[in-house]
C-alpha cells in the first residue's frame, strides 16, 4: 500500500501549481491592458490588479487544501466572494517524486506559516521591467524559513517568438533546490546587486565600503536572490528597512537550501513566526559564498542606524 507523501511535500507540489497558475493570472492581466494601479503607501509602494488577484487565487487554493495552515498575504485584501476561476488545485507530481527530509517529515498544518507575495517587484511590472517580476511562496515552521516557490513570470520573455516563457523554482533545506542552475559569479569578482527603487544614502554608503567592481539596480527581493544563484552578483546588500517577511522567506529558503545565507544586515536570521513583525528593519544582507567578504565590511555607522 503506498503511503501518502509527508505535508511538507504536498504543500511544496501544490504551490507549485498555484504559482503556475499565478504566472497566468499575471499574463492575462497585462495582455488585458489595464493594470488597475493603486498607491498604497506612495509613488513606489503599488498595487495592480494582478497583485490583488494572485494573492486570492494563492491564499484561497492553499487555504482550501490546507485548512488549518496560516497564510499571511502582502495585500490587505476585503473580503469577498471566491472566484472558482482562481482557484488551483491540482499539484506537481514530479515534486511528490522526491522524499521529504526525515527532521520535516512529522510537522502538523497547524504548526506552518506560509509568506506570500503575489508579486514581488509591481513598481517595475507597471514599467515594463518584466523579468524583475517574481511570485513568492514561503514556507516556514518554527520560525524557520524551511522551504519554498518562486515563479518568475516573465524569465525569457525576450528570447524570441519560440522561447518559453517563465520558469517555477521550489526547494527546500535538506531537500535541494530544482528549475534553475546555479552558477558562480567569476573568481575575485565583487558585483552586487541592490534595490532600483528604494535607495537612499545609507544603502550607497554600505556599497560603498565593499569595494566592489560593479552595482546592479533591479526591483524585487525574489529576483535578486535569483542574480546571486546564476552568478550574476556575489551579494545582495540593502542597507534599509522597508523588505518585508513576504519578500525574504521563499529566497532565504531557496538560496539556504543551496549552502547560501540571507540575514539582516547585522548578520541575524530572520524570524518568520505568524506573530512576528512584517518588516525587516535591519535590512538585508545575502550571498551564495563569501558571505563574510561582505558581513565584515558593514561600516558601524549603518548597523547603529539599522535597529533589528
């Protein structure tokens, strides 16, 4: 008799299934040509309509699967009817392939916390920056980010009439990471890539001190994680509160299970309970190795200005 794959598993396969079905939703409401902007906070904290419809179709899918899960969403969405339309259901089978690691392997619904952001990067979808776009599904348990998805919508959306576009990342600690290919960024090389839209004087003198050879300026937290992983940059540094638990989970959880570390800029872990709170004051600091190239170089004037 087959025994039923571990929660853990089940909730990896059908996440990767609702991101899917995200990339879609994204898809169609670009084509659809009215992204229905709204200002949440100011000019650079946005909501589209593909923000708001993700989150519904991720949080209600999952919700109908895993009841007793808590899902905390980027968007303060009101209540309102469930379009059946947004809802997935189906699951990843080539995810339920792989065993669950054994220290997982007995977690209760109950005592998981899943991180979503429907749409890591809306400043650059509404101005056509595509790829810095990515979907995040974070998956946490004893305040550990443990495993997670990240769909990026739009990678090869430029490759050409007969490209495929998208891709579906998902992995785990212990378990491995799967859709992407890691590679390192050339030997003695010191690129690193920080926030487009969010700078300030505190981020470019943190920069500053790393003796770098090059800065790369792209939007959303899933992609940059993504640069560090294909060897694009060596670290990514944002010196600044403002990156938000949503925004860290799955690529901590991506970039961890691949021997990486991302923490604040103070070199402390992230803490991803249901009551924990949302930003991550301190900042952010990441890379795939050499993580202490970068930890050493934090000047003193930016940690005491960064309070976790």
């Amino acid at each position: 008799m087959s025994t039923k794959p571990a929660l853990l598993m089940r909730l990896l396969a059908s996440s990767f299934a609702i991101a899917e079905k995200a990339q879609m939703i994204i898809h169609q409401v670009l084509s659809g040509g009215n992204l229905n902007i709204v200002e949440k906070t100011g000019a650079n904290d946005l909501q589209t309509k593909a923000d708001r419809l993700v989150q519904q179709s991720i949080c209600l899918s999952l919700a109908r699967k895993f009841p007793k899960l808590t899902i905390i969403g980027e968007e303060d969405l009101p209540f309102q009817e469930i379009d059946e339309d947004l809802i997935e259901s189906g699951q990843c089978e080539e995810v339920l392939k792989y065993s669950c690691p054994v220290q997982y392997s007995h977690f209760k619904e109950e005592e998981i916390v899943v991180w979503v952001d429907p749409l890591d990067g809306t400043k650059e979808f509404t101005e056509g920056f595509l790829d810095h776009v990515t979907v995040l599904i974070g998956i946490a348990c004893g305040g550990k980010a443990i495993a997670g998805v990240i769909n990026q919508p739009y990678y090869n959306y430029q490759a050409g009439a007969d490209a495929v576009v998208g891709r579906t990342i998902w992995g785990g600690l212990n378990l491995g990471v799967f859709g992407i290919k890691v590679k390192e960024v050339p030997a003695g090389k010191h690129i690193v890539t920080t926030s487009r839209s969010h700078s300030n004087k505190l981020v470019n003198d943190c920069i500053s001190a790393m003796n770098v050879d090059e800065v790369i300026r792209v939007g959303g937290a899933g992609n940059k994680v993504l640069q560090l992983i294909e060897g694009k940059a060596s670290a990514y540094i944002f010196a600044s509160p403002g990156c938000k638990k949503w925004d860290t989970c799955a690529p901590e959880a991506i970039l961890h299970a691949l021997s990486g570390k991302l923490t604040d800029i103070h070199g402390n872990s992230f803490q991803y309970h249901k009551d924990v709170k949302h930003v991550n004051s301190a900042g952010v600091l990441a890379t795939l190795k050499n993580f202490d190239y970068y930890a050493s170089r934090v000047p003193e004037s930016v940690k005491k200005a960064l309070i976790p």
